[in-house]
C-alpha cells in the first residue's frame, strides 16, 4: 500500500489525471482499479473524476511494480541552461518573459535544450522556487507559445492553480495578447476584421487559408489596425480573435500583404531588400479582461503589460506612438 498527501500544486485536478502524471498507470488501468476500491480518497473509495483538495490522503492498494513513479526531469537538464530572460513581469504566481527571435520555447525536432521553458526552469530553480524532487505532477509551464521567429511576451506558471486559472482564462478570451507586425505594402482599409478559414499541413508545417468553409477547415478571424504606413510598408497592431497555427502570417499573405522577412508565406525579393531575415512579428502587448472569478490571480484584472518595442519599429521613424 502507498500512501500520498496531496500538495497545493496537485490539487484540484481530477484523481485519475493525477495518478497517470505521478505513475506509469493508463486511463483504462485507474478506472480498472478504482471499480476494485484500490484506490482510495481519504478513507472512501472515489470515482476516477473525483478531483482532489490539497492535504487529502490517497491510498493506492497497488502492486508496488505498478507504482514506480514516472522519470522525472533531471535538474541537470535545464540547470545547464542559461537562467538568463527578459522579465517583463513577475510575481509569486506568473513570469511573462520577452521572447527573443531565434529562441524555440519548448524542445523541437533539432533537440536543442536552450528552451524558453528550460531558461524560466533554471531561472526558478537559481531563486529556490523550483525543485522538481518535490512535485509529483507539477512542473513550470508556458500558458502561450509563439514561433521560434516571432518575438515578445510569453506567460509562464509558476504554480498549478496559476496554470488552471490562465489557461482558462485563454481560453474564454478574457486576455487579450496584440501583437506588433510589418505587412508589405499599404493595408486598406486602416482597420478592419478578416474572417477566413485555415487548413493546417502537418507534413510541411504550413497551413493554406481560404475564403469558403469545409470540412477540414477552421474559421480565423484577425482584427487588425494600421498604425504608421512609410511609403512602402505598414506597421499593424493585430488581435487574434481566433488563435490558429501562423494565422497573423497566412492570413495577411492571403489578402496580398505578406510580413516582411517572412519565409514561408512572404515576397523573399522583398524580403533580401530590406534584409530581413525572420519576420517581423512581435507579440507585444497583453491585457488581463476578467469576466469570471481569476482565484489567486484577481489581482491582475484590469492591468497591461507591454514587451520592449521590436527594433523593427525604428523603420516608421522615432515618433510612432505604439
């Protein structure tokens, strides 16, 4: 028999949520075992879906094979990382951290560590924040992601409840992130909402944006609004009212004026002539809007956060008020 004491940080998820991060234990494999009352929540057998409290007591009568707990990240791994980023806010709860180009924020294909995840780790770890020998399901993680080439505010959790929270809060549309682009040419009108629909190619990590609905295609909507034009170029401010993969990048190349510097959906002749080698795309400015109860992190209803101004603003002059 094992015996857990639940931690704030792996409070209020669901049981079987819990087990199967803590233990190499399947869906199939808890609910098997919960039907049999091996497992039990303070005294009682529990329902799979039972979500536990901090200082509850699990009991789980479950061979002891069957209860190795899952590998967990070795300290070596991300303390190697630098521990150096751009804090743009923090507190006990959160870090929203500027991204800079060229940074990927979690581990892709090329298996690089120097992750922005890895770096707000170390960072947490250096401080005595973090110490991942004594969390069982719980580790500091990204609340957004943008592209290894876009730059600007990522938020990051410090703690589960703070996760929970943000992530819901995500998704319901109470933040609201706007981001900072150059898009080729002379954008009409001078603000105006897009609606279109995107398909995603997993094969070659691009995605193709179309004017009717079907099937296999996701509706996008991209509000955006001029905000300094140079003769040969806009300078945006964009809310994504939908948040697709390369939405800002495919959406404003379907309507004729692609990000400068970008790859894959931009003008490269443009893109040699200016120099521009990633594009440019900043995600800048972020808006906390609560409508629904925020918990430990109300306090932050109503507050703007802003990232340092991309240097590719410095092409519409030193005026522009962003």
């Amino acid at each position: 028999m094992k015996e857990i004491k639940v931690t704030k940080n792996d409070s209020g998820q669901r049981i079987d949520r819990f087990l199967s991060k803590s233990f190499p234990l399947g869906q199939g494999q808890i609910c098997k075992l919960a039907r049999k009352n091996c497992i039990k929540l303070n005294g009682k057998k529990c329902k799979p879906d039972t979500h536990i409290a901090e200082n509850d007591i699990i009991k789980l009568f479950i061979p002891d094979e069957m209860l190795i707990p899952k590998a967990k990240s070795d300290p070596d791994d991300f303390t190697a990382v630098s521990d150096k980023i751009d804090i743009v806010y923090e507190d006990e709860n959160i870090l929203l951290v500027d991204k800079p180009v060229g940074m990927v924020v979690h581990e892709d294909e090329s298996g690089d560590s120097d992750t922005l995840i890895n770096r707000i780790k170390s960072y947490l770890y250096h401080k005595g924040e973090y110490r991942p020998e004594n969390e069982l399901s719980f580790a500091p993680a990204l609340c957004n992601r943008i592209d290894r080439n876009t730059c600007g505010i990522v938020i990051a959790a410090k703690n589960a409840e703070s996760l929970r929270i943000l992530n819901q809060k995500i998704r319901d549309r109470e933040l609201t992130k706007l981001y900072l682009c150059i898009a080729c040419g002379k954008v009409t009108p001078d603000s105006a909402t897009l609606t279109a629909y995107l398909e995603k190619n997993s094969d070659t990590n691009t995605v193709k944006i179309s004017d009717k609905k079907t099937k296999s295609n996701l509706t996008i909507k991209t509000k955006y609004k001029v905000i300094a034009y140079n003769g040969e170029n806009s300078l945006l401010k964009v809310d994504l009212l939908t948040g697709r993969t390369h939405q800002i990048r495919a959406h404003l190349a379907y309507i004729g004026h692609a990000l400068l510097g970008d790859g894959k959906y931009g003008n490269n002749k443009l893109n040699k002539k200016y120099g521009f080698k990633y594009q440019a795309l900043c995600s800048y400015e972020l808006q906390f809007k609560f409508t629904t109860d925020a918990g430990c992190l109300s306090y932050l209803d109503g507050k703007c956060f802003k990232a340092k101004a991309p240097d590719f603003v410095k092409m519409f002059g030193s005026n522009i008020k962003l």
